[in-house]
C-alpha cells in the first residue's frame, strides 16, 4: 500500500510541476508535447501515434478477402454482443439484490462474490501486479484493436490511436472520425460492438490455453512433489533458511503437492482457529518458560499493552500443578494485589488436583486445555527458543513424549495469544529437512515465491527463475480470463461512456420509433445507477471483510 500511496503522490507532484513550468514556459512546454505526441492532465497522459493510425487506415486496401472475413467477424460480434449484453444486466440486477442483502444484514456475508472488484493488495498479493498490468494492457489493446479494425472495414477512417495511463490503469484508445452518426445502424453496431466481441474471444481463447497449459509444460517440466521454493524475498528474523528448489511437502501435519494445496493448509490454519479453536504451538520447557518470568515477569503482555516488543512476544500456556513451582509466592503476592483494585490482571490460581493429564487416549484434543481457560498464564518469550521444538495442539502432546510422571511436570504447550495475526508453523520438506516459522501468514507467503515444476534440461540449478516460466503463463492467462470477463460485463451494460450504451442507443433507434430520446435516457440513467451501485456496493463488501 506504500508503494501506492508514494506513486500517487509523485503522479500529482509531477503534474504539478508541469503546470509550473508551463506557466512560465507556456509555448515551448506545448510545442513539446505536441512534437512528442502527449497530452497531460491530472488524471492520464495520452500518447497518440500517427504512422499507426496511417497504417490502420491502409490496412484493408487490396484485402478483399481480409475484408469479407472481417465484415462476417463483427457481424458475429453484433450478436454476441446483444446477448451477453442481456446476461451481463441480469447479472448486474442479481448480484445487487445479494450485495444489498448483506449489507443490510439478510444474507450471510459471502467471500465469493458474483462480480468482485480486484483491489492489489487486498484481494490479490501485491506481487500479481505484473500480471494484472500485463492482462489490461493486452485486454485494452485488443479491445481497441476491434474497434478499429471494424472502422476501417465500413470505410471509416480512424483520427486518433495510441495509448494512455489514468493514474494505475493503462490501456490504448481509438478516435474515429465524427461522421459515423451518419453511417447505417447495421455499421454503427459493428463498430460499437467490436471491442466486447474481441473481449469476448479473448475470454474463451484463454478457458482453452488454461485447459491446454499443463499439455504443454509437461514437454518442458517436471511436476514436483510439493511446492517449490524458487526464491526469497526477505529475511524474516523467525524463518529459518529454505534452500532454493526443494519443495514444502508438508506444513503442520498438512500434507502438501503442489502451490495450492500450500496456500490451503496454510488457509485452512486460520480457518480452524477461528471456527474451531485448533490452534499449533510448541512444547516449552518449565525452565525456560520459568527463566522468561524471572526476566519480563508474569503480566509483562498486559504492562506492554498487548503488543510485541523488540524480540520478545507475547505468548500463552496453561498451568498445571506442578508448574512454576518457584514462583508461587510471587503469583499470590499478584493475586492478592489483582484481588484489591485491578480486575484485568489475570489471576494465577493452581489447581492441585484437577491438571494431571493422562496419556490414556491420544486422540484427545485441546478440548481439556480450553476448559481451564481460567489458568491461562501470558509470557513474554523469544519464539526463537522454542521455533524447534515438538509442535503440538496442547499440552498432553507434550506430555506423550515420555512416559514418565517426571516428565509431566517439565514441558507445557506454548502458543501466540495473537493467534489471529502469528503462528508457529513446521515445514517438511521433500530433502527431509524441516524448516520453522513464527508470524503473519501474510508476510511468509509475501517473504517467498513458488513453484510446481522443474524444468527437464536442469536449468533450474543455474538459473532458479526458470521454474517460474509455469507460474507466470498459467497467473498470466488466469488474469487475462478474469480481466476479460470483467471488462465484458461493465463495457456492454447500457450505460452512460460504454459501448454497452451506445450500442443499446442504436438498439432503440432500431426497434422503436416514437419518443426515442426519452427512452434512452431512462435506459442509460437506469443502468448507469445499477452499475454503480454495485460497484459502491462491493467495495464497501470487500474493504469491511479486510479491515
């Protein structure tokens, strides 16, 4: 969001400081931005390009047979456009309906909207902006291909062609000249509806390079096991090293093959704390835990308002009888004084008779932990200490270790009281290392990028980014899909500056004949308003579930 934020900011500055400088140097600043073809304003820089435009303008002379493939393509546009327009308003109505449900609260909230917007950082990972840009970039330019393509096989000449940037959004952009109102309604149609229809294409081709990709990668990958390290892109104080190109094959007793399965245990970790309580800490030593008492004391999380502070966090265990032994003078001497004024200190009670655990039925789970959430004791620790030792869900796993009673009374489970934002996370990997981590599940999978496949020639030895090449076609033509189908359904609504408003305007001029005028603009005011309202809508869904 930084990056945002600072982008944003040299965008105005420059603007700005173009502004002085043509207050100064007015005529020179504009005789340069026309040499070069630009025209600035606060929100875009517009490039146009002449030999483009000529080029365009010639491209169907002595292409007679280019010309009837052509003058067929966009009548099939026409079609397509009309009825994906229909599906597209039908669309635009349900999804408002269910994004006004939630929102008043008659509906559950959904993550999986209908028509979702896509926010960098938010929805998707900060490191997908490539191809993102690279999808509008392809999306745009093809769109506008359309249009000119179809202009020029009516015997429309093209004005202006070239490209821009609105801020974070780039694209291109074709003018043609004024007179195509007086062109026919049939020829006004191919031209409007060109841009959705090469859309349109661009989202089937895409479903049909998704389903052959694996086809193709196969003659040049490998699949893996697991998830393939291919780099690092920050040294997280409490991860430890993961070699370039072995592979996660499990993470917490989740068994992992490929990228996704790792994103959805790592998913599905989360999930179970919120909805089950299921929690992966790491069995402490009473010496230790005892030592982190000596040097922050018993309340330290509470003195320090909760938050981290240098190497130390905030972690939490439970009591049991024989637990901190040393420090029970010091835990009544607490409670006597939490007893006289201060409620929100914890009270530090041992129950002497009801904390022996047994080892009897392993398939217990942390169930006889919560029940003693009264005895919860918080300990200001460095994870560091205690990132390699056995990982558990409570504290009889620890107690399995060993089968005597001395052993009992020496370890407890120790998991982060910020449970929502760090984890202790194990990772098996296909070497038979393991690797450990403490933190944001956000930042790992920020702080490292992945694969699924080596490449056959062992190119990956030398040059790891290869194993990338995948990836990068497969997130590529997923955006472009996504994009696509994203710029169809609000480019052909009949609203005000689409095409879907220009075509619905010709549509009108077509089928009826009085009160026209009057017609369209309840049309266009109508699906202006239901656009907008979903958009409003869902982004509002969308910042209230990530805030």
């Amino acid at each position: 969001m930084n990056f945002f934020l600072l982008y944003l900011v040299l965008w105005v500055l420059s603007f700005i400081t173009l502004r002085i400088l043509y207050t100064y140097k007015g005529r020179k600043i504009l005789s340069l931005l026309r040499s070069l073809n630009l025209t600035v304003s606060i929100f875009s820089v517009q490039w146009h390009s002449p030999r483009i435009r000529n080029y365009l303008n010639q491209f169907l002379i002595k292409r007679e047979r280019l010309t009837k493939f052509l003058n067929k393509w966009f009548y099939v546009g026409i079609i397509s456009s009309v009825i994906v327009m229909v599906l597209s308003t039908l669309l635009w109505i349900y999804n408002g309906i269910k994004v006004i449900r939630i929102t008043l609260g008659f509906q559950e909230e959904d993550e999986q909207q209908l028509i979702t917007p896509i926010i960098p950082g938010v929805n998707i990972p900060t490191s997908h902006i490539i191809y993102l840009v690279l999808a509008l970039i392809f999306n745009g330019v093809f769109h506008e291909l359309g249009h000119a393509l179809a202009s020029v096989s009516i015997n429309l000449p093209i004005r202006k062609v070239g490209f821009f940037l609105a801020v974070f959004y780039p694209g291109g952009f074709v003018e043609v000249q004024k007179d195509i109102e007086k062109r026919s309604n049939k020829n006004k149609l191919k031209v409007f509806s060109a841009g959705i229809w090469h859309n349109i294409f661009i989202f089937f081709l895409s479903i049909l390079l998704i389903i052959i990709l694996p086809m193709v990668i196969k003659i040049f990958f490998i699949s893996s096991n697991g998830s393939i390290i291919v780099s690092t892109k920050g040294n997280h104080e409490l991860i430890q090293p993961f070699p370039i190109g072995d592979a996660i094959v499990e993470v917490n007793n989740c068994s992992v093959t490929n990228t996704w399965e790792l994103f959805m245990c790592l998913k599905g970790l989360k999930v179970g704390k919120e909805e089950n309580g299921t929690r992966h800490g790491r069995c402490a030593s009473v010496g230790v835990l005892n030592d982190a008492i000596e040097t922050s004391g018993l309340y330290c999380c509470e003195e320090n308002g909760d938050f981290d502070v240098g190497d130390l966090k905030c972690l939490e265990t439970i009591k049991s009888k024989h637990f901190l032994k040393q420090n029970m003078k010091k835990e009544n001497k607490m409670k006597q004084e939490s007893d006289n004024g201060n409620e929100k200190k914890q009270k530090m009670v041992l129950n002497n008779d009801n904390e022996r655990e047994t080892n009897d039925n392993n398939g217990k789970d942390n169930k006889s932990d919560q029940n003693d959430n009264m005895d919860i004791i918080n300990i200001c620790l460095s994870p560091k200490k205690i990132l390699k030792n056995n990982v558990c869900m409570n504290n009889s796993q620890c107690l399995n270790s060993q089968n005597t009673d001395s052993f009992r009374e020496t370890e407890r489970c120790v998991f982060s009281i910020h449970e929502e934002e760090n984890y202790f996370l194990r990772f098996q990997l296909s070497s038979g290392k393991t690797s450990n981590y403490f933190g944001n599940l956000k930042s790992f999978v920020d702080s490292l990028e992945f694969s699924n496949h080596y490449d056959r020639f062992g190119l990956w030895k030398i040059l790891p980014s290869t194993m990338k090449i995948p990836s990068f076609f497969d997130f590529l033509i997923r955006y472009s899909l996504t994009l696509s189908g994203g710029l169809i359904v609000i480019n052909v609504s009949p609203c005000y500056y689409t095409d879907g408003g220009y075509i619905i305007q010709t549509l009108i001029d077509i089928f009826i004949k009085r009160n026209t005028q009057k017609i369209k603009k309840i049309v266009l005011v109508a699906g202006t308003s239901i656009l907008l309202l979903n958009i409003v809508l869902s982004l509002f869904t969308i910042i209230r579930q990530h805030i």
